[in-house]
C-alpha cells in the first residue's frame, strides 16, 4: 500500500508542475517501478440457451414447418442481445416427443440435439423431423431435457425451455410438478406454447405448466401460415448469399460436408419461401453464426494462428488445387477471402436495414412461433440486464 501511495503522489506532483510549465525530477523508489497493476480481466459474455421441445406426432406438421421456416428470423432477433453491453452468445437444443416412431421405454421423446451453436446442422436435424402419431408426455420430455442438457451455470445466463403441443399437459409417468421442480433448481425457465383454442389450452393444463415454470403461456394456431413480406432488397442479399458461400475455406475431415451443407440448407430453406432464406443471409452475416470446426477464416483469430491451422490442415484443405500451393500462397488467398466475405457482410447488413424498414411500412402481423418465443426471452432478460440494440 506504502509503494502505491508513493507512486500515486509522484504521479500527481508531475500533473502539477506540467500544468505550471515547470520542469521537476521525480524520484521514484524501485521497488514502486516494479509495481504491477493487474488488468481487469475482459467481460465473459453471457449465453441465452433455448430447448425447443417440438410435438412431432401427427396433428404437428404445421408446427414443424413453423419451426422449419420462423428459426433463421428467431436467430436474428436473437442477435441483438447484449448483457452487460456484451453480445450475448446463443445455443440452441432440439426434442421431439409425442411420435410413436420413438421408443415407448423412453415415453416417445428424443434429444435431437444438445446444446450447439451450429447453426446449419441444427436447421438440417428440424427439416429432417417427421410426424407420426403418439402418446405426448410433457412431464417426461421437460425431466429429460433439464437432466440431459448441459445448462450453464453463470448468473447472467438465459436458460429458457420452450415446449410446443395439444395434447394434456400432464399425460404420462413422470409428473409435470416434479418436472418443473427440477427445472426451477436449475434456475430454468419453462415457457408453454398451446397449438390450438385458448380456452382449451388452459384445461388442458398448459396455462398453469407455464405458472409453475414462471414462464409464459402463448396460444398459437400451428396451421397458419407464415408471414412471408417480399421486400425490393431480398434479391439483391440472396446474390450477395452467394458470393458469402464463395468465401468458405473448408478444413479438416468434415471440411466438404459441411461446406457442402451450407449450401444445400439454403436451397431447402428458399424451396419453401425465399424471405425465409433472406433471414438465413442476414444470420450469416453476423458473429452468431461460426463455422470454426471448418472454415478456416472463422477457426483463425489471427494471421499467426492462421498458418498454424494451413500447416497442419494442409491436406485437408478444399478447393483441391491448394494442395500444390505453398503456404505462404494459401495464406494469401485466405486473407483475399476474409476481406471479401467481410465487405459482403456489410452490404448484406446495410441491405437489411433498409429491408426492415420497408417490412415496417408493410403493418403485417408477427408470425406466431417465433414472436412467441421472442417476447417470453426478452421479458424474461430484463431481470438480467439485457438489452437489444
């Protein structure tokens, strides 16, 4: 303490007699130079988890192709979260249950995905998913997916579970109570989305499912359509997609699969609707969505980490004809890339400004699904200090 009081007073005495235009010699002990200050450590962002518990028995394939469609926009919005004036990060899981395709010993549920921030793979496993009748146990889904889910533990992050369906909220062995018990321990909330008539969902027991998790209880009509708003810019960001998709460096074992996956979720998403696949551009615009595990301008963070990763991935590395490059050659190439795909990014960004406002001037309504799940998170982050800018 002695040694930081003396360097603070020489610190304030040369202060002074610089402001008098005075010259002076201070004289500084040693030991006070050798003192550090250590840095504060940098803000650790929080993460907004969401569990999507999706009905897959036959009645559902509205919700599905909800789901299908509404994701890319949900990830948008979700990309304007900050806490603590950080961006927060995102992670995704996905169930199905109520499909007697599953196994009746596992009350017909299934863990599609685990927590993950792989955009892509999580919209190819929710165009992979089908409907079949069955038995839709929300007790069991929700215990399995508060047990089974890696959940973060930091104070400012966001664990939401969202369970979709139209069957009783309390069909099955395992007790809802018990359920949403373990979920509160946990600090998760249960949000309860009802396909079908309010009052009926309410009987049903969905209203109060959502009270006992202290989350919300939404109505939705899981037949109805999505709002698709065809804007004068989707044209041009579908064009400037392309040209992104140009700028991917694949590595490593999986490196063409996944590129080759990137591609092939836009040309299903736009098979469905284009505005749907101009939301998908906008995602990918944005530091949400990564592809460290195989492109190598995301795997990088630096020039130096960057040619670790050309050394060791040489072999793996697509297109094919950068095998006989060297590696100063193939570095070259990939910073071209990286600029480009981050001026591609720009525009595409700038194009979807003027593209919201546009869909403002429109007045259409929300889609149900996503708004749903938009409104329940931001509600929720407001106890936690987020904000969305």
């Amino acid at each position: 303490m002695k040694n930081f009081q003396n360097l603070l007073l020489a610190i304030i005495l040369m202060s002074i007699t610089a402001c008098k235009g005075e010259a002076t010699e201070i004289h500084i002990d040693p030991e006070v130079a050798m003192l550090h200050i250590k840095p504060m450590a940098p803000v650790e962002p929080a993460t907004i988890q969401i569990a999507l518990l999706l009905d897959t028995s036959n009645s559902m394939d509205g919700l599905i192709d909800q789901a299908k469609t509404q994701l890319w926009n949900l990830i948008n919005k979700m990309s304007y979260a900050h806490c603590n004036e950080v961006q927060a990060n995102l992670e995704i899981a996905l169930y199905e249950y109520g499909n007697s395709s599953l196994s009746y010993q596992d009350n017909y549920l299934r863990q599609v995905i685990p927590f993950s921030t792989d955009l892509d793979y999580i919209s190819k496993e929710l165009f992979a998913l089908d409907t079949s009748g069955g038995d839709e146990y929300c007790g069991a889904v929700i215990d399995n997916a508060v047990k089974h889910l890696e959940w973060r533990t930091g104070k400012q992050d966001l664990k939401m579970i969202f369970i979709a369906g139209n069957e009783s909220f309390l069909q099955g062995k395992v007790s809802s109570d018990m359920a949403m018990g373990s979920a509160m321990q946990k600090d998760i909330t249960v949000n309860t989305i009802f396909c079908g008539n309010a009052q009926t969902g309410i009987s049903l027991k969905w209203k109060d499912g959502a009270a006992m998790g202290k989350g919300e209880y939404t109505v939705i009509d899981q037949n109805r359509q999505t709002h698709y708003v065809t804007t004068p810019y989707d044209s041009q960001i579908l064009d400037l997609n392309n040209q992104l998709n140009g700028t991917y460096m694949a590595y490593g074992a999986q490196g063409v699969l996944k590129s080759a996956q990137q591609v092939s979720n836009d040309a299903q998403l736009e098979s469905i609707s284009v505005t749907a696949n101009v939301n998908r551009s906008v995602v990918k615009s944005k530091s949400l969505y990564n592809n460290a595990d195989w492109d190598l301008i995301d795997a990088a963070e630096d020039e130096e980490m960057l040619e670790v990763l050309i050394v060791a991935n040489k072999k793996t590395l697509a297109p094919p004809e950068l095998k006989d490059k060297s590696v100063e050659e193939i570095k070259a190439i990939t910073l071209a890339k990286k600029k480009e795909r981050t001026k591609v990014q720009k525009s595409i960004l700038e194009l979807n400004e003027k593209r919201e406002v546009y869909i403002k001037s429109q007045n259409v309504g929300e889609n149900e699904l996503e708004s749903a799940m938009v409104n329940a998170v931001k509600k929720k982050a407001t106890s936690k200090n987020y904000t969305w800018k």
